[in-house]
C-alpha cells in the first residue's frame, strides 16, 4: 500500500523555518499511524483484521484511469474482494474508508462472527402490522443493537431501526364508506346471506363466499372498519357459511381457507360457530373461532433475523349486538377478544413469544328518515384489531471480543402499542334519481396505533344499478 508520502515540518535553518519532503520515508510512519487509529477506534480486532481493513479500503479507483496493470485480486471474505498491482500494492492509504463499514452490513445471528449466520440490514427489518403499532419500535428505541461488516468490524445501531411500524393508509377504508356491500369490505352476514346464491330450504341456508370478514357480524352496515376484525388477516378468502334456524335461534357455522398478508407462503385457515337470539328489531349474538397462520402471528410476518417459528393459532370470541330502539333508530355494538399463540422454535433474534391477547370492537347507531323518506344516517366509534398484551424474548448481539466471540444482551419487548387508534365515522345515504348518493367521513385518532399519527378525511360515492 501507499501513501501521499509528503509531510511538513521546522527545519534546522532557522527558528521560524518549515519544510516539506516527500519519500517512503515518510509514507512508513502514516502507514503506522493508521493502524494505531484502527487499534484505538476498534480494540476489539486483531492485528491481522487492521490490516485487512487496511488494505481492503485502499483507493485503487485511478488504476484503470492511469493504465496500472492488475496483478491479481485478494479474497478478504464475505464477499470482499480488492485488486492490487505489483508496483502500486492495493493502491493508497485511505483511514476515512477503513474506519467505516466495509461491504455489507448485517446482523448476525449465533455465537462467533465466522460461524453466525448473516442476514443483511435492509432484509433484517421487521414489518410490523397495524395490530402491533408503535409496540415493538417503542421497545427496541432504548437499546443499541450490534451489525457487522463484511470484515466482521461491529457497528451499533438503534434497535428500533431493525423495526418498521407503517401507518396504515386510509384511503381504502375511506373508500368502502362510500360502496355498498363489497366482499372483502365487510358486509354484516346478514348482507352476504342475501345477496349470495345459496342452496336453503325453510330451516337453513349453505353459501359459498370469497370473505371470511364480516361473517359473524363484526361491524356494522355502516361501519368501513374491516381491521376491528382478526377475521380480516385473511385475504383472497373462499369461505363456506351454514345456518340453521331453530325458532328465535340461528345457528351460523363456517370455514374458510385463503391468504394472509405477509405473501403467498402465508396460508391462512379457519372455523368458527355462532349463535344469534332475536329478529331483525333485536338481536344478540355469541360466537366463537378459530384462525390458523402458516409463518405469521396475527399477520406479523417473519424474517431471518426475526424468526417466529412455523405459525400462530388464535382463538376468540365475537360478541354483536343489534337493537331497534324506536322505529327508525337502531344502535349496534360488535366486540372481538382473543388469544394467539406461535407454534414452532423460535429463531434469530428471538429466544421466546409469550400468548398474545388482542381485542377489536365497534359501536355506533343508525337513523332513518332524517331530511327525507329512505334516507340514512349512522355514526360509529371503532378500535382496530390491537394487541393487548405480549412479550418477545430477544437475544440482541451487542459486542465482540477479539476471538470473534458476540457478547449477547438479553431482553424483552412488549407488543402493546403505547397508543389506542379510534376511529370516528359518519356516513350519510340518500336516495337520488334510481341510485343513492353517500358521503362519508372519518377521523382516526393515533391512527396505526400510534401516538400522534392522527388523520381524517372524507368520501362521496354514487351508486346506480342499470
């Protein structure tokens, strides 16, 4: 390697005199000097890992430019590699490369830099889903975490920088305020039972349905809150709903099997029962289901660094209530409580995942004839699907020491959010011409489950059938 090889200091001419030199005389001691910099910013290497980061951070970029043969190229490990000629070496000093991060930086995961598996930073980011908010981030925001260099050098990183909680977009849901009965959307069972072809006689009906949302009445006609339902993890849906009439009783079975949202290799499966009292004036209903995930925990998905086994089972119950209070004036109330729990060893970063309860629920009223005959106004208050309680045991690398060994730091995260969205909505209907006009408005407070993310908006949509 070289170096400028150029220093200025006081000669013996005079008291006040300065001169320059330039040699390899000069170039030696700056060459030392790096390496006493390496020693003091990174004591935790060797000797031998100085000066490979030495000489894999040379500049050799003017090689090609100036026409320097190449003379081979030198493997430093992990993907690092680094030409050198016979006249110029690996080119020239430079201790700003060397004392940054060489190559890709990764986490690590085991017990020694050589033998750990790496994963690289960009894919060892968690994407958390709506349900888990600002849980995990605010856990891991006090605590530094350990990545690696190619050359094995550890760097430290904020822990929640290993975490993504995105805002959920409201658009969409804003949108199905505004829509009438859509799958997917969330219709009440009721809706779906009849707007679908069913095979029934005088005590039941069977339907086949592309949604499992909706289907033990979690929300209600004017709600666009599909996310106050587990029920919703499940995408791309074919479900198969039975109900039994049995007096002022029905009886409403399913199963569905479809996709949930981390990817295709995230199936998702499910049953559940229901019981339902009373008539279109009043109505109570209990419910019960269960929702399988390959690879997920309530659409919490995985990755190398993050490995949560090989799926989750949850178990919950649906409680729905509808009540005519007077003639045109109903108010409905929808609530959901249960409890996953992740199947499958744990890897990575994580030691250990506790039972995670979680809970959603809407309440809201519905008016008829307000300004005018067949039209309709309903408000509703909701929380989305939210974990309640939870804790991930993590096993965060920290340091090394100069055998190569990681020092590990013990911890554990809670998954409650810190916040509680709540989602305010009106929806206003109106016959017009042979169609109805609807407007919708929404204001979600801590939206995402995160404290201060707080957003509103408003939607006009026409319907008309031909």
């Amino acid at each position: 390697m070289g170096g400028d090889g150029t220093t200025t200091a006081a000669n013996a001419t005079s008291d006040t005199s300065y001169s320059a030199g330039t040699g390899t005389s000069y170039v030696a001691p700056q060459i030392a000097g790096a390496v006493a910099l390496l020693a003091e910013a990174f004591p935790d290497l060797t000797a031998e890992e100085w000066a490979k980061r030495l000489l894999a951070s040379a500049d050799n970029s003017w090689f090609s430019s100036l026409g320097v043969p190449v003379a081979g190229s030198v493997d430093f490990g992990n993907g690092v590699t680094h030409a050198y000629s016979g006249e110029w070496g690996h080119g020239v000093l430079d201790i700003a490369s060397a004392l940054s991060p060489i190559g890709t930086v990764a986490v690590l995961s085991g017990d020694n830099v050589v033998t750990s598996n790496r994963t690289s930073l960009a894919e060892s980011v968690l994407l958390t889903p709506a349900a888990f908010g600002d849980g995990l981030t605010s856990a891991l925001s006090t605590t530094d975490i350990a990545v690696f260099d190619s050359l094995n050098r550890g760097f430290a990183v904020q822990g929640s920088d290993l975490v993504t909680a995105p805002r959920p977009s409201m658009l969409p849901k804003l949108l199905s305020s505004v829509q009438g009965p859509a799958w997917g959307v969330l219709p009440s069972y009721r809706e779906v039972r009849s707007a679908l072809p069913s095979a029934s006689d005088s005590t039941g009906t069977i339907s086949l349905v592309n949604s499992a949302a909706g289907l033990f009445d979690t929300a209600g006609p004017t709600a666009f809150n599909a996310r106050a339902s587990v029920l919703s993890i499940a995408h791309d849906t074919i479900a198969m709903v039975s109900t039994q009439q049995a007096g002022p009783m029905s009886i409403t079975a399913m199963g569905f099997a479809g996709q949930g949202a981390v990817g295709q290799d995230n199936g998702v499966a499910g049953t559940g029962i229901n019981v339902a009292w009373g008539g279109e004036a009043s109505r109570v209903s209990l419910g019960v289901s269960y929702l399988g995930e390959q690879g997920s925990l309530l659409g919490l998905g995985q990755n190398t660094t993050f490995g949560l086994g090989g799926g989750s089972a949850s178990g919950t119950a649906h409680l729905g209530i509808d009540q005519m209070v007077v003639p045109g004036f109903e108010v409905f109330g929808r609530l959901e409580y249960g409890v996953a729990k992740q199947s499958g060893a744990t890897s990575g970063l994580v030691t250990s995942l506790s039972d995670v309860q979680f809970s959603g629920f809407e309440i809201g009223a519905r008016m008829n004839n307000i300004l005018g005959d067949n039209d309709q106004l309903g408000f509703s208050i909701a929380q989305p699907l939210r974990i309640e309680n939870g804790t991930m045991g993590l096993q965060l690398p920290v340091a090394r020491t100069a055998d190569g060994t990681i020092e590990h730091r013990q911890s554990s995260a809670e998954l409650a959010p810190n916040a509680r969205e709540l989602d305010l909505g009106i929806d206003y209907k109106v016959p017009l011409q042979a169609g109805h006009l609807k407007v919708g408005l929404q204001y979600r407070l801590d939206a995402g489950h995160i404290q201060g993310a707080s957003a509103a908006g408003a939607a006009v949509g026409f319907r008309q059938s031909f």
